[in-house]
C-alpha cells in the first residue's frame, strides 16, 4: 500500500482554503489543512468534493489544430505564426489574450509578459474583470493602490459584521461560518445582509436591508451623512466634498425612500454602524458587479475612512473575491488597465527596464466586454483564450459567439475537449487540470499559497506558463522566457515588486525574490508584503509593517501625500431601467454547489444533485402577475435572448426581480445560458459589467408534456426534435434528464425508445401508457440491470420523485421489490426513499432528515447534525435544515 499526502490549495473562491490531497493505491481523497490560516480545516461542499472532480472524463489530452489530433510542435508553431502575420501586417493590438482567475500567478506572470512587454499592447483581460475590477478601481481611488487592508480574522474580531452585496453562506462559505462561529462565542456581536435577495445568509442576519436593486450609493451616502452628523469628522482629503454630496439624499427618510427598505430598519443599520467602531464592511459581486460599481465600493470605502475603521483589528472595508487567483492576477498585471507590480502605465519604461524587453505597453488595452466587441468587428483578429469559458460567461455571450465565429484566429488553451468556447478554437492546446499543476495563488487576505501537484499530468498536458514559454520562444522572444520552473517564473515577479520599490507601492514581495527551488517547494502560506530582514532594518520598519495582516494602521498610504481619500459619489440609478416591455430586474449570481461553468463541478454527482436544474426566482405576486406557476417552466426573456428555466415561487425574492444562476451552458441545458441575457452595460471606470440588473420578462413555457429520463449512459437528446426542453444532470453511475416538450409524440413507446436508443425487439422493454391522462413511463432492463427508465406526464407535480429510481442504478442487478416498484416510481418501503438532497458533504436527503425530525423529535440544527452529520462540515446547508424544522412545526 502506498500513501501520498500533498499539501495544496482549493482552485474555486478567493477563501482560498488549504487542502490536503491523499493518493493511497490511486484513489484520491481530500480533506482541509488544519494548518492553513484561512480555513483551518474546514472545506465546503464544493471543496469537500474536490476528488470527484480528477477523473478523466472529457478531459483535453493533446493538442487539436483545425478539428484534427496535432503534435506540440505544429500546434505551437501554429499559435505562434499566426500571431505573428497578424502583428506584421495589422499592429500588435490586433491581437489579444483573454485570462483567467483560474490560472496560477506563474501563469499569469508570463501571459501579462508577452503581451504588454514583447508584443508591446495592453490587450490582455481576464475574467476577473467581470468580478472584481470595480473594487480595483475603487481601492485605486481611496487608497492609491489596489490592496485589501484587512484579514479573516477581522471577521472574528470585529463587533458588527456587514455584508454588502454577498451571499457568503453559499459563496464563501467557510468564512460564512468563521463569521456564524464567532456571534455563537459572543452573542454580542451583530450581522448585518444588505441584499434585494433573502439569502442564506440574509437567514442568519440580525438586520436584513432588502433594498432596491442599483441603490447601494444611496444607502451608504445616506450613512456617511449620517456619521457626519454624528461627530464623525475625518480630515482626510476627499472628505468634505464626500459628505457634501452624500448629504443631498436628505435624511433617513429619504434614504428608506429611494432604497425601497423600511424607515426603521435604515434608522437601525445607521445607528449601529455609527455606535460599533470594530465594523467590517464585506463586499462582494453585489456591489462591484454594476454600472456604478467602483462609486459603490468607494461610498462604503468613504464610511470606512470618515470613521478611521481602518488598518485595526476588527475594522476595515474587505473586498473578497471570487475565484482562487483573482488577487494573484491582479499582481502580475492580468487586467489590461494595469502593468505588473501594481504599477500603471506611468511606470511604463521601468518595467520595461526590468523584464529588457523590445517592446512596452504605454497605455490601457481593451476591457474584456469591448474586446469581444473588437474581435466582433475586426479590430482584433487573432485571440488567446486561457482557462477561461467566456461564451458562457460574459454578457450579451451571444455577441461573445459571433466574434469568435468571426475571428481569424482562435486559440484557446484547456484542460476540457468540450465547452462553448473550446468548440469554435481554431487551436487546442491541453492544459494541466488542478491536480496536475503548481505554482502560486494569492487569497482575498493577500495570503500566497501552494498549489501543488499530486497527479501526473495525463496525456499531452502541459502547464500554462510553458504553454505559454514556448509560444514566446517560436515568436523570437526566447530569451525573455528562458524559465524552466514556475518557481522561476516566481522569483521573477517577486523581484519586479521590489524594482525600484522605495515604499511607493505596498505590494513587495522582495523577501522571496531569491528563494531557492527548495524554499518554494516548502512555502508555507504567507500573507504580502514580505520584506527582507535587511529592509525591514534600514526603513526602521514600525510594527504595523512587520505585521502584515492589517495594513494602513500607521495612516500611511501609497499616494503622493501618504494619505486616503474619500471620493465623492453620486447616485445613480442602472444603466437601462426597467420599462413597460421589460418590467423586471434580472439579477444572476452563483448556487451553492456549482462553480462558474460547471466544467469541474459537474463531473461531481452530490455537487449536481442539490440543484439540478437552472431555474428562476419569482416573487409571488410577480408570479401570480406574470401567470407562472412554482416547479413549472418559465421563458425569462430580455432584449438580447430568452432562456427556458424552472420556477421558484419565494417571498425571499424582491418583489419586481429575478435571479437566475449562472452556471449552466450548452454542454448542460438546451437554453440556459443567462450570459446571453444580460446586457452589456459596463462601469465606465472599472469596465465591470452590469450582471445585477438587465430590463427582463417572463412568462408561461407552454409544455404539453413533462417528463425525465435516467439512463446508465449518456444520451443526445439536443437534437430531438420532439424535445424543446432538457438539463443533463450527472448522476452516480447514471445520467439524469429533465424534459420537457411543446408538441405531444403521437406514439410515445416508439419516441421512447429512439430517445434511449433501444431498438424495437429489446426484450426487457417495460411501459405503462395512459392516454387519456396524458402519461407514459417505460423502463429498459438488461441481464437484470437497469439501463434506462423514463416518465412523463402533463404536468411536473405528476412526476414521481427522482431520488429512489436514481438509487437503483448500483450496478447490481434489480430484485424483485424493486423491479415492482419500477414504473409505479417508488419504492414500497418508503424509507428507502430519501428524497432530494440537502446535504452535498454527507449525501443527506431532504426525505431522510423529515423522517429524522418527525419520528425522532428533533427540533434543532445541532440536533440533525448530530443524528445525521448534516450540516456539520461547510454548514453551507443549515438554513434548508432550518426552514424543515419550521414548516414541520408549523403543521
């Protein structure tokens, strides 16, 4: 028996969770590092299911050139050409990379280098643009730099907690639960939800302020003034203009007004903010994801700073991100409207001196919407696509679709042979998968980390960073990228944030600039800046530098005076409001157990079990307006495309919005791609896209009939005909389909098999039919196994639940009570049914704890926990344990 245990880091949020990755015999297993600050063992759900996700199902393995298996060589060679004709003959910013928060700090280092310091543009964006650029700008204009001042354990110290903008508990959910740990220790201490939505997290919150949607500015210009009129009086400059602006709301009142939240309960957010110095401000994709997202985040920074709740323990503004490396990217230099180091474009000819480049950017390049807008019209026609899905991802994706249809050249480098984005390459270039790469990641609290490898790479696979080494060596720039290891690469980016670093930035990494290969196999996590020993002495270093988990304690910022600024903000409402034709809000986000695209989390059977479906959110009286009906489909339209989604009838949805998710894509649902969408307006500072607010319409799908099929294989039902709506779902050893169509078959037994693929003289064929009620379930049975089974009826509450038929997809052979049950869709013992899950960590259905809850009294979720271990890992699934214990006890 042999046994590996690697110590890495979880590749979903900004948390930036340690792991600890077992491989005994080739079986891999996870579990979280006790070791590791910002987590301290813990794992949510979609940690805690890292090893369903290392298999090689789907995986890219060598590289494609025009639809055809290639060598490195001609692939490489392909890349490299292609871009160079087109620099040639069209300019260097005729060509673009597009990135990632996925990809490590290595990675990210060399892509940043060659674009900016050899081909010499600016156009290279990633996909952290449409999530955390707005608190970049932000932190740029308070603070001179783009530095979160704060740590987790503010969390736990401060005595209000407010997050603005984030549904953490489903989001960030070991912080959640580091914020939830400390009120249980210290009833005292207050949480505050500023969200439209009644979240997970607004279900735990002392004060919940559900304001209107886009009125973020009016709610904390409204505190500013009000602190001001409390004795609050920063000096800083900045604040008197600041105040001046926000006392134009004109009073409580008429702050409740324009938010759309009760007198009461805005009085209440102001008081105890005004009265609780040790307050953490938690800001998310709520606030930065807006055309006025940067003027949101500096109206909470203005609070921050008119209070001096900043730099202290238990009091700074935190923006926490969310991917794995969105704050290493932010590093290097991963977004176009900024150099490497934390340097701008004024610093132009000092990178240039570092990296001995031919070439340097002088100035921004494209933002990632008006880049795809660019490649669209033929201003940029060769692109690099690395790690990223932006056909999925961005808004008006649609667009997205057609610049790439028309693009000359598309190359996109991937660890998955098939995604939206992957499928219209020119060029496929197979990239090392989580497991298989190494390098740096840098957390919401600035803490680097190792990711390391604990697989070997499979296939052809290699790093990005010699991906994208290997380009620049064909492309003549070899002697700039002449790295061998990504601990190369890291010795380089440490040391171009010291070069000529006399303290003008904060980020200075130059303690690791000369760190040995084996100083960076061992790196434990650490959080920035890491002085040298030396420096630390010749500066007279004050204790708040030399601790770093807090910075600007000393009132020191990296501007030309040392000082903070407040900014003036103005409100102002979305950029396209909603109107007649378009009367609701639109608003999309994350679900608990998925991750952006679903190209990792899908291949997991408990993270896919949880929420299966895309669906939207109604509130009741929009659902009784708009004539949609909970558990039934529903078109959610806007201007740009429609999609075809489940309902949810909730009092926790603001009236007069919806939330979709964001998750599903082509590879998962005939037309879900709420990317598509969403409109595309942007903050004109930060280039942030509005994903919180597009102009929108439901309606009624009209189905004739509803259905699901389970089927032991995988089946192609996007091109049935008969078929208008399907979501593929990954079961354990099986695949789940909901259906649903807007024509009935006029012979469902001979449909039935064509869509399973059985042909007529299958001798295990089962189907009931009842025509008059609009009903047909079949069931194929091979050597006594199950292969498929399929149910449809008119309406979706006349489908039997899916969790038992799911259950006899074991492999073995059925017996007797089950094969009787089988069309019937249930069990005769119905304690075998456990009901959809609730648990993803345990595998707990929502059947199993009623049972648990109505036989054996259980009247708590500590006391669920500890009959059923729900909720005792990421305790993500606490509030659905909760509202089952309430609407139980309200029978």
């Amino acid at each position: 028996m042999s046994t590996l245990t690697t110590r890495t880091t979880c590749p979903y949020c900004g948390v930036g969770c340690g792991v600890n990755a077992v491989v005994e015999n080739g079986a891999v297993s996870v579990a979280g590092d006790a070791a590791h600050p910002s987590n301290l063992g813990s794992l949510c759900s979609k940690g805690t299911a890292l090893a369903d996700t290392v298999g090689l199902d789907g995986r890219l393995l060598h590289p494609v050139v025009d639809g055809r298996r290639a060598s490195w060589d001609d692939a490489l060679d392909e890349v490299a050409t292609r871009f160079g004709e087109i620099i040639a003959e069209h300019g260097p910013d005729a060509v673009a990379f597009y990135v990632s928060g996925q990809l490590l700090t290595e990675d990210y280092y060399v892509a940043n280098k060659l674009m900016k310091g050899y081909i010499g543009s600016a156009n290279i964006d990633t996909n952290s643009r449409l999530c955390m650029s707005s608190a970049v700008a932000g932190h740029k204009r308070a603070f001179g730099e783009d530095v979160v001042p704060g740590c987790y354990e503010d969390l736990e110290v401060a005595d209000l907690v407010v997050l603005v903008g984030s549904n953490t508990a489903w989001c960030h959910p070991v912080v959640y639960q580091r914020i939830v740990a400390a009120q249980e220790n210290d009833p005292n201490k207050k949480l505050v939800v500023i969200d439209p939505r009644r979240t997970a997290t607004a279900e735990g919150a002392d004060l919940h302020l559900p304001l209107a949607p886009g009125t973020d500015v009016h709610l904390f210009n409204g505190l500013l003034a009000f602190l001001a009129e409390h004795g609050f009086d920063g000096d800083l400059p900045g604040a008197q203009d600041a105040v001046a602006e926000a006392r134009r709301m004109g009073g409580v009142a008429a702050v409740a007004a324009a938010c759309g939240v009760g007198v009461e309960t805005v009085q209440a957010f102001f008081e105890l903010f005004a009265q609780t110095e040790r307050t953490v401000t938690v800001f998310s994709q709520g606030v930065n994801q807006s055309s006025a997202g940067t003027d949101k985040v500096n109206a909470i920074i203005n609070c921050h700073l008119l209070t001096d709740r900043i730099g202290k323990p238990g009091a700074c503004p935190f923006s926490i991100t969310g991917q794995p490396n969105a704050m290493g990217g932010r590093e290097v230099g991963g977004l176009s409207s900024t150099l490497a180091g934390h340097m701008g474009f004024d610093a132009a000819e000092r990178v240039q001196r570092f990296w001995r480049s031919p070439a340097i950017a002088h100035e921004p390049g494209l933002k990632a919407v008006e880049l795809f807008e660019a490649i669209e019209s033929g201003r940029v026609k060769a692109v690099w696509i690395m790690a990223t899905n932006p056909l999925v991802s961005l808004p008006d994706a649609d667009r997205a679709k057609r610049a790439l249809d028309a693009c000359e050249f598309v190359a996109v480098s991937d660890c998955m042979r098939h995604t939206d984005t992957v499928d219209r390459a020119h060029v496929l270039l197979p990239a090392a998968a989580w497991a298989e790469k190494s390098g740096t990641v840098t957390n919401s609290e600035r803490i680097i980390s190792r990711q390391r490898d604990f697989l070997p790479m499979p296939g052809e696979a290699k790093p990005d960073w010699w991906i994208v080494c290997e380009v620049a060596r064909r492309m003549g720039f070899g002697a700039g990228f002449d790295f061998h290891s990504a601990a190369a690469i890291f010795r380089e980016h440490a040391a171009l944030t010291a070069y000529e670093n006399d303290g003008e930035r904060v980020l200075n990494l130059e303690g690791l600039a000369d760190l040995s290969d084996a100083d960076y196999d061992t790196l434990e996590p650490l959080r920035w800046p890491v002085y040298t020993i030396e420096a630390l002495r010749a500066a007279g270093a004050m204790p708040a530098r030399q601790d770093s988990r807090r910075l600007f304690g000393d009132g020191i910022y990296p501007t030309e005076d040392g000082k903070a600024r407040l900014v003036a903000v103005t409100p102002r409402g979305p950029a396209n409001p909603v109107s007649e034709q378009w009367p609701l809000a639109l608003n999309t986000g994350r679900v608990r157990d998925h991750w952006h695209t679903m190209t990792r989390t899908a291949k997991s059977a408990r993270l896919s079990a949880h929420i299966p479906e895309p669906f939207v959110e109604v509130h009741p009286d929009d659902a009784k307006r708009y004539g949609v009906i909970d558990g039934a489909l529903a078109t959610v339209s806007t201007a740009l495309a429609e999609a075809h989604v489940r309902v949810i009838v909730t009092a926790g949805q603001r009236e007069g919005a919806l939330f979709v998710p964001m998750h599903w894509n082509d590879q998962f649902a005939a037309k879900a791609r709420v990317g598509a969408l969403a409109n595309p307006a942007v903050c004109p500072i930060s280039g942030e896209p509005e994903f919180k607010h597009t102009p929108a319409a439901i309606a009624p799908f009209e189905a004739a009939w509803h259905g699901f099929i389970l089927a032991s294989r995988p089946l192609r039902l996007n091109g049935e005909a008969s078929i208008d709506y399907w979501v593929k779902v990954p079961g354990e050893r099986f695949y789940r389909y909901e259906i649903a169509g807007l024509q009935t078959p006029d012979h469902w037994a001979a449909t039935a098999r064509g869509w399973i693929g059985v042909g007529e003289r299958t001798a295990d064929w089962l189907d009931a039919s009842d025509t008059s009620a609009g009903r047909y379930r079949a069931a194929h049975i091979d050597a006594g196994h199950i292969e498929a089974c399929l149910f449809v009826a008119p309406e979706p509450a006349a489908l039997p639940e899916r969790s038992w038929l799911a259950s006899l997809f074991t492999g073995e052979p059925i017996v007797e009570s089950e094969r009787a049950g089988l069309l019937a869709g249930r069990p005769a013992d119905a304690s075998k049914d456990v009901g959809p899950q609730i648990c993803s960590c345990f595998g707990v259905g929502r059947n199993t704890i009623l049972r648990a809850i109505g036989e054996d009294g259980l009247d708590s979720v500590a006391a669920v926990g500890e009959a059923l271990d729900a909720g005792t890992n990421c305790g993500s699934c606490k509030p659905e344990i909760a509202a089952l214990i309430e609407a139980h006890a309200g029978k």
